[in-house]
C-alpha cells in the first residue's frame, strides 16, 4: 500500500467513476487481466468483497508513490458491458501492475491496491478503508513488496538470494521447513556462515561486487521509509508471506530471506537496521498468532520471545513504535498514528480515522490513552511501566519546535524528531536503569487529566526545587560521533549532511563500495563542544558569590556533573572507582581544558579505542553523547545543572514518577505550566530533593 495516497496526494481521474460501496466492511480488488505482450495496455475490473465474508484469495501491494503525479492511464472494464472508463495512476504503480500480470491472457489474478481500490477523492470512504486496513492486509495471501524496476544489480542480488537459499533447502530441508537462518546448520556451520562462505568464495569478485551492490540499492530504497509500509508488513503476521520484488529481477525472494541475507553479509549497521523494524513487526506478529503449547515450540520464538521483546532485547510497544515511527516519512501527519492503528489495536482502536479531524487532537488522546492504560495495567501487575511510560513521554515532548504547533506541551509531535531530543532520551533513561537514579525515589507517577480550558492539561505531582539563574551556557552541537548511535534510523538534519573523506563498507567480500562519511562534521562538532565547555570552566569559576555562600566549588561540581551525565567508563577503563575517576576529571582534565584550551586538548578527544588512555576516548564519546544539544546552567542556590532548552527563570521539580528533575516555565497566566523538559541537577539526582513529608508536595498543572 502507498502511505502517501492516505494524506494530500489524489488521484486525477480522467472518466472512471467509483460506486459506492454497499457496506463499510467491503472494499474493492482488482481482478487484472493478463498480456503476453508486456507494452499491453493495462485492463482490470474493480470487484467488490464483503471483509467478513471473503470470497476471493488476494494479494495485497505494498509500494510508494515517490512523488510521481498521477499521469499514467489505465482501463476499468464495466462488468456485464463492452464499456471501459479511464483511470490515472502513478508510474511506479503502472510498473508493478505490469510485473504482476499474468502472461496468459485468459487468466487474472487479484490484487488489493490502494491507489485504485480507494476512492482517493473521497475523505469518508478514505476514513473507512483505513479503519478497514487490518482486515484487507492479515486477508491477504501474500504481502508483495514492490521496489521498482530494478537495475542489473539488483538481478544479480535477487539470482544470488534464491539460488541460496534454494540449495540451504536441499541440504537442510526439514530445518529450513520449521527455523530460521541463523539457527539453520548445514554440518556446523550455521545460514549466516553458509552464505558468507558462498559469498567470500563461492563467485568471483566482480560477481560478488555485484550483488552487494544490488543488496545496497534494496535495502536503501526510500520504500522503507514510509510510514504505512510498516503496518502493510507487520499485518501479513509473517516476513515469508512477504514477497520482495524488483523488476529486473527473474524470481521474487521474501523478507526473511532478504534480511538474513544482509545481516549475514556484515552489512553496515544502518543498512539492516532500514529493514530491521519491518522484519521484527512481521514476526512479532507472526509470534503473537501462535497459541498454546505451539507457540512455545516455535522456532519464531527464538527471534520473537515474549510478548513484546525481540531476541535482541527490543521492546516493540506502542512507545517504542511511535518513537521508531518518527524517523519515518509520511506527507500526512496523522498517519503516524493510523499508520500503526491496527497493529497496536489495544491502544489505538478507540482512535477514532478521520482526516478531517486536528492532527494535535489526535495526538493528544493516543498520548493521554497510552499514559492511563499505563497506569491500569501497572496497578494490576504490581509493575512500574507507568512511570517508564510517561518519563519517556515527557523526553520526547521535549522539543525545541514542534511541527504540529498546537499540541500542548507534554504531548510529544509524533510526526517529527530532533537527535538532541533522542539523545537526551537515552541520557534519560540510561540514569534510569543503569545508574538506578532515581530524583523521586522511584514514587509511582500521580497523574491525572483536566480538559479545561479546552486542549488538555495534564496534572502531575511533586514540589519545585529551585530555578535557573541567569549563568547559561552556549547550545552544545550534536554529538560529535555518528547521529546514527544516537537514533539510528532518525532523518537527519543539514548539519549532518555526509562530507568528504569517504569511508569503506565492508560487505563480508571485502572493501567494496565508498560511502561519504562524517568526518568534518563529526570534527567540527567536536571542536565546538569542547570550546563551549572550556568557556564554561573558566566562567564559573569567575562567579565569586557561590564560595562566599559556601556552595561547593565551580570545578567539583562540574567534575561531579560531567561524571554522572557520562555514566561509568567501559570495562576497559583502568578506572573502577567513581570517586577516582570524579577526582582525575576535577585535577586533571578540567585544569589541562581550562590551561591547554580546547584546540590542544581535540586530538586527545578522537583517540582511538585500543590505544592508551582508551578510557578517555570512551568517556568523550559519552560526554558528546550526553552533552549532545543541552546547555549548562547555574541554579539560582548555586547548583550546576544541565538540560534542553533552559531559561533564565524556568523552575526545576521534582516529579512523582520521572526518573530525573524536570525543568517548566510559568505561563502567561502565572498559574500553569510548560514542560520544558528533564535536566540534570547536582544534588537531585538521587532523591535528595524528595520529601519524607509528603505534605510539602503540590500539583502543577501543564499545558
């Protein structure tokens, strides 16, 4: 299905008129005729099929317009008539139609595709057919994923694919039958292996450059971007009901085999990772169909174990969607939340399709929904998911700008996504559950929903601690390593645009294709974080009135901070005490920053790992990672902090059920609150702020 047909596009009809549908659960299916004669115009008739009823076995088409106009005719026969009306539709959908005919001209076969089985000029039926979505796809015999026409490339990688796996199949028949690729073992050695040895030895260089680089153009096409091709795979409930088809291609291979393949071939990470949450959506719900006794032996289980977690330890809930979701495409915003409406039925089903509707509305009662069924089940399980729920919520609110301007504060835009954000995310919950901090003293979250004025306010509680003051610092750059690391599949903004100084990908053949790399920026970047921090040590230390307060000194606090935002070295530290460590930040590295300056201290900073001090080269990433678009602050009692977005006069708390201090901003009407967002706070961090009384606690009310 095209994602991009459910949001402004439109199809430009030359005569063809749709009939209503009798029922809202019946759709359209296209029975396509078939040509031996591939230049043959195209020529289908539109059938009408009650969901509940089905009568017809169909294949659904999963593919992207890619911008193209509607400018491509096609014939709709009137059936019982000679009568033939004339419908538009884009190349890309001409093209699949074309590879998918039959070449008898006396067969047909049907297929469900929304660009025609929609009546696009229509906003209520579009509604329907939506809400329908769920129904049409699991109905489906076959999910086919159409990549466009393909290059000689692409042949040779598709070839490759199936003669692969047609000879694993001839000598591991019962495995393959009943497992996947990685637990498949041909003698000892697994499918992985088997088709790295195949690839290393099994062609010629040229042949083999060949195919990793039709593998390349698979897995970068722009279709696995869309926001509605997630939904259109994760409903087959199975990736080997997934067919992946290219045009040059002489046979099609599915999912399962296409992802093992690259996973195989020690692809560049963000390669698989392109397909990696169709992959897992399809078999999370390949696993949840299994019941019983059955589903505890199937081989799905060991990729898919229980509910919710992958074997890599992935969440895959609602959340973590909607957050994977926003590095997606989409040219209508309410389908980040359609686009997964079927898949998460318990979540999203009381949402009600209508693209009629205010696309804040929207997201404000997914978020609101998501928060309270949160809360039920963790009141039922005794669990603290409800707190992890709305600390995560509140890290993705926290967004500098929002797209969807009228969203209130504590509702992330689900439409759109910032690295800072993402990295301050995994700040937060990196505190969370490895450092077990804890500003509230884990205090289940008290939350509850006022919806007037009209917008939605969300009322937590918990007490103010103190408020910024008017010393902050510059805004750190984006972190200086990969932007990949910090959201790995996120759209990545101009200042992340690849530079020069180009870098190998290894695909299991050897060095085999240049990708631009990011070295200017990641050096630029680099350089800027530790020019803004070398400008903040010599700064605080000129602020006099903090010792005459007898607040802590400028540089323990500092060296406090940096040490508890980065988190413990790696085990290759030689550090294993974090007091020693805290002590060599606050007599070494700040003194040398401070004495040495930025310039002199940057080559330190890219050492690389292996090397001596590899600690340090370790904790600079993480203090790129953590720093990655905050800005240092000094409280109005003298405390150092570090958060998103800060201002002068913006109040820090601490809140029942967030894991870290929060940082609002008074209203117009001095009443109400904005969420700013989470920060660190020295002294917070642990529960010191918490009250044992909980009289001293008070509600804030955020819009």
């Amino acid at each position: 299905m095209s994602p991009q047909l459910l949001g402004s596009h439109q199809l430009t009809m030359s005569s063809y008129r749709y009939s209503e549908l009798t029922s809202p659960r019946c759709t359209r299916l296209i029975r396509l005729h078939g040509s031996p004669v591939p230049s043959d115009p195209l020529a289908f008739n539109l059938e009408e099929m009650l969901l509940d009823k089905p009568d017809k076995s169909y294949d659904a088409l999963s593919y992207t317009w890619g911008g193209q106009p509607c400018d491509r005719p096609v014939s709709v026969l009137t059936v019982g008539t000679a009568g033939t009306s004339e419908l538009m539709i884009t190349a890309n959908a001409e093209a699949a139609l074309r590879h998918l005919r039959d070449k008898d001209r006396k067969k047909a076969r049907y297929l469900w595709v929304d660009a025609i089985c929609i009546d696009q000029s229509s906003i209520p039926e579009r509604n329907v057919q939506v809400a329908n979505m769920g129904d049409i796809y699991r109905g489906a015999k076959r999910v086919l994923i159409w990549l466009g026409e393909g290059t000689a490339d692409t042949r040779a990688a598709f070839l490759a694919m199936a003669g692969w796996w047609r000879l694993l199949y001839t000598l591991h028949p019962r495995g393959l039958a009943h497992s996947f690729w990685t637990w498949v073992t041909v003698g000892e050695e697994s499918g992985r292996d088997f088709i790295q040895r195949r690839m290393g030895s099994g062609m010629t260089i040229d042949h083999g450059l060949q195919v990793a680089r039709g593998l390349d153009v698979l897995v970068s096409h722009s279709y696995w971007e869309r926001v509605w091709t997630l939904q259109e795979i994760g409903l087959s409930k199975d990736p080997e009901r997934c067919l992946v088809l290219c045009g040059a291609s002489t046979e099609p291979v599915n999912l399962l085999i296409l992802y093992e393949t690259v996973a195989a071939l020690h692809f560049n990470r963000n390669l698989l990772d392109r397909i990696s949450v169709h992959f897992n959506l399809a078999l999370r719900e390949a696993a949840l169909a299994v019941k019983g006794k059955e589903r505890r032996r199937n081989s799905k289980q060991k990729y898919y174990g229980k509910e919710g977690f992958l074997s890599n330890g992935k969440y895959l809930d609602i959340f973590s969607m909607l957050s994977e979701m926003r590095a997606k495409n989409a040219t209508e915003p309410r389908d980040y939340i359609y686009g997964l409406r079927e898949l998460f039925p318990e979540d999203l089903k009381l949402v009600a399709v209508s693209y009629e509707r205010p696309t804040a509305d929207i997201y404000r009662e997914v978020t609101q929904h998501i928060i309270e069924r949160k809360r039920r089940d963790s009141a039922v399980n005794d669990s603290d998911d409800d707190d992890k729920t709305l600390d995560g919520i509140l890290v993705h609110a926290s967004q500098e700008q929002k797209t969807v301007t009228d969203c209130p504060s504590w509702v992330p835009d689900w439409s759109s996504v910032s690295v800072p954000e993402a990295a301050r995310g995994q700040y937060t919950q990196y505190n969370k559950w490895v450092n077990r901090a804890s500003a509230c003293r884990r205090t289940k979250a008290r939350c509850q929903f006022r919806s007037h004025p009209p917008g939605g306010i969300l009322v937590l509680t918990g007490r103010e601690v103190t408020t910024v003051g008017a010393d902050i610092s510059a805004k750190f750059p984006p972190g200086v390593y990969p932007p990949s690391l910090a959201f790995e599949n996120a759209r990545r903004p101009e200042r992340y645009a690849q530079e020069s100084d180009d870098e190998f990908v290894d695909y299991g053949a050897g060095p085999v294709k240049k990708v631009p790399g990011r070295r200017e920026v990641v050096e630029r970047n680099g350089r800027e974080m530790l020019r803004i921090l070398e400008e903040w040590v010599v700064h605080i230390e000129t602020i006099t009135d903090l010792a005459r307060r007898g607040i802590r000194a400028p540089r323990e606090q500092m060296a406090r901070l940096l040490w508890e935002v980065t988190g413990p070295v790696v085990r290759d530290s030689s550090y294993t005490d974090s007091d020693t460590f805290e002590s060599d930040l606050r007599r070494r590295w700040l003194p040398e920053l401070k004495h040495r300056g930025a310039a002199a201290m940057y080559p330190e900073f890219l050492r690389e790992r292996g090397q001596s001090d590899s600690w340090l080269y370790v904790w600079h990433r993480n203090l790129a990672y953590a720093l990655d678009g905050q800005r240092l602050f000094v409280a109005a009692d003298g405390r150092l902090g570090l958060g998103l977005n800060v201002e002068q006069g913006d109040i820090v708390t601490v809140l029942a059920g967030c894991h870290s201090p929060v940082v609002l901003r008074k209203g117009v009407d001095g009443e109400r609150y904005r969420l700013v967002g989470h920060c660190f706070l020295i002294g917070a961090a642990y529960g010191e702020e918490w009250p044992d009384n909980e009289a001293l606690l008070r509600e804030f009310e955020i819009v």
